[in-house]
C-alpha cells in the first residue's frame, strides 16, 4: 500500500462548487503539505502543518482552507471553485526537521469548468 | 523572497548522451537542497539531497549533483541517460532559518525527453 494517498485522483467540477481533496499518510510523519502544480511554474505551497494544532498558510493560501484531523490526515478545501484554480494538488509528509526528504501522493488532477 | 530557478524548461538529448540539468538559488544562506523526479501521472520522488558535507552527491539511477555555494547553484549530472530517464526533474532549495525554515521553494521544473 502506499504511504501517501490522495482521493480523489480525478474531479471535474463546475465554478462556485465547494470540493475536499483528502490525504492519508500511513508514515507516521507529523508534517503535512499542499501544493498546487501548473505547467511552466513548478509546485507552489498553499498550507502546511507542521502538527496537528499548527496549521499555516503558504505563498498562495487564498481561495483555500485546510483542516487537520489527525495526524495521518490532512484535506484541503476550496470553498468555492474558480476556473484558475484547475490544476494537478499534491499533498506530502516529511519528519520533523527541514533537513528531511519530503514524501509525496500521487496527486489530484482537478478541472474546475 | 527566495527563489529557484532551473536554467532550461525543455532538454532534448539522445540516449546514451550526458545530461545536466542547471538549478541556482537566490540567497547565500545555509540551504538544504534536493532533486525530485516526476515521471507521468505520478507524483514526486527524491533523486538526491546535500545536507552538508562532499559537495558531489550521488543518487538515485546514476544521477549526481554538485553544489557550489559561491555560485549558490546544484546543477544535476548524469553521464549516459537512458529513455527510461524522460520525466520532468525539480530542484528545490529548503533556506536554513527564518520563516522558510522546513518548507521547500521548488524550480519551475526542466522537462527531459531521451530520444533513441
């Protein structure tokens, strides 16, 4: 089984929707990441948490929210969909230290029309 | 604010042909700093990181990279690629303190296509 998981892989939705994207990380890690990858521009951190009662926004946080509910899980929200917010999300897990490698899921390919 | 930059968005090459791939970052800090691969529709996953020590890291799939902190870049290496290498490649830096401390500033990523 993998260690990080993303449902759903795939969603279609229509502009003004609300829609979860959930991970699950089986690592046991206590640092929790969302990102967001378009063509041209890399990934781009929307919020971390670095605990289960830290939660942080990231360069760009707008339009986003994230909850944490347990350690091993972590979702990302986007409260009411726009058309720019289509994208490939990916969600990752590291150890306690910056010096460590981040762990990432699969990814969500999201199409927002 | 600190950045990354890789030098090329697309590197065409033929097999058995070497290959670097060209990252440099913004600030003289103390970094930590990584190479992940992307092969499609998958996520990302760690080729090479330098933590400290021997500027010449060695990784995964015969991969190498070197840091210069004068020059503050970390340039990717292979010596003969294979196809199996096609995968977009991203260099990314983690600034050691302040408020950038454990969260990681990506390249805009180089897409590397081995032809036959």
């Amino acid at each position: 089984d993998a260690d990080v998981t993303q449902t759903p892989r795939n969603r279609i939705t229509k502009t003004g929707k609300r829609i979860m994207l959930e991970c699950s990380q089986t690592k046991g890690h206590d640092r929790m990441y969302w990102y967001r990858q378009d063509p041209g521009l890399g990934l781009r951190l929307i919020y971390y948490s670095f605990d289960v009662k830290d939660i942080n926004k990231g360069e760009i946080s707008d339009g986003y929210s994230v909850s944490r509910q347990a350690q091993a899980k972590f979702s990302l929200s986007l409260e009411s969909a726009i058309p720019n917010q289509t994208a490939l999300y990916f969600c990752a897990t590291s150890e306690g230290q910056g010096r460590h490698e981040q762990f990432f899921g699969p990814g969500t390919r999201l199409t927002v029309l | 604010a600190q950045s990354v930059t890789q030098l090329d968005s697309q590197v065409p090459v033929f097999e058995e042909a070497p290959v670097e791939l060209r990252c440099n970052y913004s600030s003289s800090v103390s970094v930590y700093l990584f190479w992940y691969v992307q092969y499609p529709n998958q996520g990302l996953q760690l080729l090479l990181k330098y933590l400290s020590g021997s500027t010449l890291v060695k990784g995964i799939n015969g991969f190498e990279a070197e840091f210069n902190k004068s020059q503050t870049s970390f340039h990717l290496r292979k010596p003969s690629v294979h196809i199996s290498d096609t995968a977009e490649y991203f260099c990314a830096v983690n600034y050691i303190g302040g408020t950038s401390y454990g969260k990681l500033t990506f390249g805009q990523g180089t897409i590397l296509t081995v032809h036959p």
